[in-house]
C-alpha cells in the first residue's frame, strides 16, 4: 500500500485548525425561487427609510438621483435603501409635511417601517372587528 502526501491546503487547514471544526448534519436543500428571474408580483424596488429627515434630504433631488446615490457603495445612504416590494407588508403610518404626503411601510424582519412616496405600494386591509 502507498501513502500519498497531503495537499497543501489540506496541511494548512489542518495547522490552522479547521480540520477540528464540528461537524453538522446536512439539511435537504430548499427549494428556493431563482432570484435572477424577476418577480411578476412585484415591480422596481422601493426607496425607503427609517427616517423622514433622512428620506426627505435623500430624495431632495428626484427618485433617479436617490438611486443613483443607493448604487454608489462609497456614498452615505443615510440609513436608507432600495427595498422590494414583496419585503413590504403595508402601510403602517402616514404624514404630511410641508403640504407633501409620505406614507410609512412595514417592512419583513424589523420592526421599524421605512418612509416611502405615498400611492408606492397599496394599504394593508384593515383588520377585522370582533
């Protein structure tokens, strides 16, 4: 019987210790929605934040302007980001200020809701009485 010799890597990841790393059983595979097909349900994301002040400067300029600011991974974004519109779950507040309306989405995960332009995304039903 011949030995081989181990591989680099292999001795590296052994020196390092990530060869003692414990293992994990293997879960079966979600079936999961290809992300690079669009989503018809859907339409462009949504620029939001959690701060009316913030969105407020953000969008100062024009939609085209504030996504052009969200693309730039240098720019300050202010808190704010381009979200989709299946993470929204309806609007929870709304505001005027200065004679222009801004609606308050829930957003999927948190608990904050993000400003967005009025009329973006459709109101959640309101719930049933009892």
């Amino acid at each position: 019987m011949t030995r081989r010799p181990l591989s680099d890597a292999v001795l590296v990841a052994l020196a390092l210790g990530l060869g003692a790393a414990p293992v994990q059983a293997q879960q079966a595979p979600r079936a999961r929605a290809d992300r690079s097909a669009p989503d018809r349900r859907a339409g462009p994301p949504v620029i939001g934040c959690p701060s009316l002040a913030n969105y407020r400067m953000l969008m100062r300029d024009g939609a085209a302007a504030a996504a052009a600011h969200l693309a730039d991974p240098k720019a300050d974004h202010l808190g704010c980001a381009a979200l989709a519109r299946t993470e929204l779950t309806g609007i929870v507040d709304k505001v005027t200020l200065g004679g222009q309306s801004y609606d308050c989405a829930g957003v999927r995960g948190t608990t904050a809701c993000h400003w967005i332009a009025p009329g973006t995304i459709p109101e959640a039903p309101a719930p049933a009485k009892r």
